[in-house]
C-alpha cells in the first residue's frame, strides 16, 4: 500500500439501489484511509444520503435515456458531451486512482471521461441483466464485480469476479426461524409501497379469513395507502400489523417465515443474506425488465416464486402463499436455496479490487 491517500471516484445515483451499495464501497475505502469523492445530480437520491454519510459530492447535470421520452432524450444528449468535458477537467485536477461505479445514467459521463483519461474503471452490476451504460461501457472497463454468474457473458472474458451486493451485516446475522403453527407473512414493495401488492394483499385478507388459514400478516404499505389500510385491515379480525415503513427491516426478515416483495437487486441480495423464501413480483416497467431476470434466477435455484404483475391478485396471492405454507419443508428448503447467492464481503472484495488497480 502506498502510505498517502487514494483518491477514488464513486459514481451511482438516481435510486437507492445505486446510492447505498456505493455508500457502503466508499464507507471500506474511507476506513482504509482513502478518499472517496461521489459525482451526483441534485435531484438524485445521492443529494441526501452521500453528505449524510459525510462524504464530498460534485454534481453534473445528467438524465436518463430509458422510457423519459423524445424531449427528455434529446436533452440528456445535449448534455452528455458537457458533463463529460467538466468531469475530463475534475478528473485532471483530482487525479483519482480508480473509478468505481454502480451504473445509471450518472454513471454514464463519469465511465466516458475515465476512459478517456485512461483511470481504471470498476463497475459493480447488482442485477442478473446488466443496465444501458454498462452494457454500453463493458469493453471498456477493468473488472466487472456481478451477483449472478449468468452476468458474466455481457462482460469480457477474465473481468468478472462474482462478489454479490453490500448488505447490511444484520441480514447475515439472522439465523433460521423455527415454523410455528402460524405462519408470519412479510409484504414489501419499498418505501413508498407498491399498488400492485397492496391491493393483492388487500384483496386476499377475506380468503384467508374464509379458509381460517392462520397467518400473521406483517404489511409496509408505503406512507400514501397507510391509513387506509390500517383502518380496514383492522375490521378484519386477522393478525398482523400494517405500517407506513419498517425502519428495522433486518428484524421484520427474522420475524418472518415467508417474503413477498419486488426483485430489485437490494432486495434479492437481503433474500439471500438472511436465507428467506420468496414470492417475487418484477415491477414491470423496471429498465430493460431486469427484475423480472432476478426473479428468474431466484426461481430456477428454488430460492423463489416468481409471480408477474399483471397476474398477481387477491386469489393469485393467497393460493401462491398457502400452497407454499402447507408443503412440509418445503419454505425452509427454499431459503436454503437462497443462502448461495449470499456474498457478506461483497463492499470490502470491491475495496481490495480498487486498491489492487491503484497499484498497478
């Protein structure tokens, strides 16, 4: 190691799912003594969270190109070329050793500019299908850090290294939960809560109240469908509790026997580290459907079921979790098959990666 500091550039934004694995990278680095400097927009995710978590931001201005229609196209590639010549400039003058990025259309400019200036460029592809500016930027990177070995084929040949996605070390922590005679329920569909699975969880409470199936339901609605649900959910005599946001997600998964939820990649990676079984549901307007291929994988290891949104129903819902519930073993069986898409050094594998390149 060199004794001064490294400099190295983090670029993700937009959404969480870009935002917090790269937190988690820059939060290793920074523990190794390195430097961490995020390039961001001011209307991403990353405004918030990267100067919460005390690190520097520089921002470009950027959008994205995937389903934002012809004007909103037309304006990211007018402003491509000008992000890209500010970042050739901040890129001389910070002279980073590696960049490092989760993809999305921030990372477009930053991936351009390092490869222009020659700055070793490591990407970290959370999902089963690679996104637009890694599939278009793949040639030119130095590794490719993948969660699925199916990835490995929209890379080159020899750059792929199969380290997983950061995930909170209390995922990893929680140890089998014993089946008991009612089975916990945990609905998901993200902080703001998913429609879809909302109303096919609302749909269902009747059917199982009918079958006096015995189930607990444990349901983050999002703050908007809150009250409304709590006020109905409560007139139904079943057990559970609904809620606008699970601040402890880490202990709703230990507290739950089955997961319904979307296939993002944080979620599939949090499955994995807590070896929980799944009900998937791909939002379907996701870039290129790459949470439907997430679900895939999940549901050919028979980790998951995999149900499409527009098929998924109060009756779709209730048949999926009782056919699931009644097959002895079969729920443990499945979150066994979770736990090898698990990878619990993933953010300090891609910190080694990027002081192996500064190196080279």
């Amino acid at each position: 190691m060199k004794d001064a500091p490294l400099t190295f550039l983090m670029a993700g934004g937009g959404t969480g799912g870009h935002v917090i694995p790269a937190l988690a990278v820059a939060g290793e680095l920074a523990r190794r003594g390195h430097q961490p400097l995020f390039i961001g927009t001011p209307s991403g995710l990353e405004a918030k969270l990267v100067p919460a978590a005390g690190f520097p931001i520089r921002w470009i201005e950027i959008g994205g190109l995937k389903r934002v229609g012809w004007a909103r196209t037309l304006r990211t590639m007018w402003q491509l070329p000008r992000a890209t010549f500010r970042l050739l400039a901040l890129l001389k003058d910070q002279r980073p050793a590696a960049v490092f990025s989760l993809g999305g259309y921030v990372a477009g400019p930053v991936m351009l500019a390092a490869w222009l200036r020659r700055i070793p460029i490591v990407v970290m592809e959370p999902n089963a299908l690679p996104g637009i500016t890694n599939r278009w930027m793949g040639r030119a990177i130095a590794r490719a850090l993948i969660s699925f070995p199916e990835t490995a084929a929209f890379f080159p040949a020899g750059k792929t290294e199969l380290t997983g996605l950061p995930v909170r070390p209390e995922f990893f922590a929680l140890s089998a939960r014993p089946r008991e005679s009612t089975l916990t329920l945990l609905i998901t569909g993200g902080s703001q809560g998913s429609r879809t699975l909302n109303q096919a969880a609302r749909q269902s409470w009747p059917l199982f109240r009918q079958a006096q199936f015995p189930v607990r339901i444990i349901h983050q609605t999002g703050p908007q469908a809150f009250s409304e649900f709590e006020r109905d959910f409560s007139q139904t005599g079943l057990e559970g509790q609904i809620v606008p946001f699970i601040q402890d997600m880490p202990g709703a998964f230990a507290a739950a026997d089955l997961i319904v939820c979307r296939s993002g990649a944080g979620a599939v990676a949090e499955l994995a580290a807590a070896g929980k079984p799944a009900i998937l549901v791909p939002f379907p307007f996701a870039a290129d459907d790459h949470q439907t291929r997430n679900a895939e994988v999940l549901a050919r290891a028979g980790a998951a079921r995999l149900a499409p949104d527009r098929e998924f129903s109060g009756q779709s819902f209730f048949q999926e979790v009782t056919s699931l519930a009644t097959q002895p073993g079969l729920l443990e069986r499945m979150g066994e098959a979770a736990r090898p898409f698990a990878r619990p050094r993933a953010a300090q594998r891609a910190a080694d990666i990027l002081e192996e390149l500064a190196l080279k």
